[in-house]
C-alpha cells in the first residue's frame, strides 16, 4: 500500500500547510472581520478533519474533501470575476486555490479506495 501512504503523507502535509496559512494570514494582513472569522473557522474544520483522519476516522477525510473542494469555489471568486476578467488579488489566491482543490483531490481519492476490500 505505498500509494495509501504518500496520500495520507500528503493529506497531513497539505493540511497542516492550510491551516498554517488561514491563520497566518490573518495576523500578517489587516482583514475585515468576516474573513478574519471565516478563515479561522476554515482551519478549524480543517484541523478537525486532519485530528480525525490521524485517528484513522474516515468522517475527518469527508470533513478535508467537502471543505476543501467547497472552500476551492468561494475562493475562486477572488481570482476570475463573473464576468470572465481577473481579479486584482488573483495572484495571492491561486496557490491557495491549487493546494485545496489537491487536499480535496486527493481526500476523494482515498475515500474512494477505502470501500474496496
């Protein structure tokens, strides 16, 4: 099972990198308080599934997948408007998107592998 653990590695990694960044972020830049408030609660429902994924939970791989992935489209927002043009903070918001839409990728691929025998 080589593959189960670089996918494991990389879900810890990944995570523990995103919740590092929601958290720094609101320390290094001034934001409002809504996304002051929506960042920690992002890194905490990522922490959370990380802690359940650890112990071997598959709840804490659903938390990560559904976080991720719904996180990766609210963000999206900041890099191409609906109008098709880009944002102006779209620079600061791609490797974040990157990172969640993997997190979130690979967290349905080890869901995914999990039901088979």
């Amino acid at each position: 099972m080589p593959m189960e653990r670089l996918y494991k590695l990389s879900i810890y990694i990944l995570a523990s990198l995103l919740i590092i960044g929601f958290l720094g972020v609101g320390f290094l830049t001034p934001l409002p308080p809504f996304l002051y408030i929506e960042n920690l609660a992002v890194a905490f429902l990522l922490a959370l599934g990380l802690l359940l994924s650890v112990k071997g939970l598959k709840a804490g791989l659903y938390i990560i997948a559904i976080v991720s992935l719904i996180y990766s489209g609210r963000i999206s927002r900041s890099i191409i408007s609906p109008i098709g043009t880009l944002q102006p903070l779209w620079e600061a918001h791609v490797p974040v998107v990157v990172l969640l839409l993997m997190l979130g990728i690979i967290s349905m691929l080890m869901l995914s592998n999990t039901g088979r025998g």
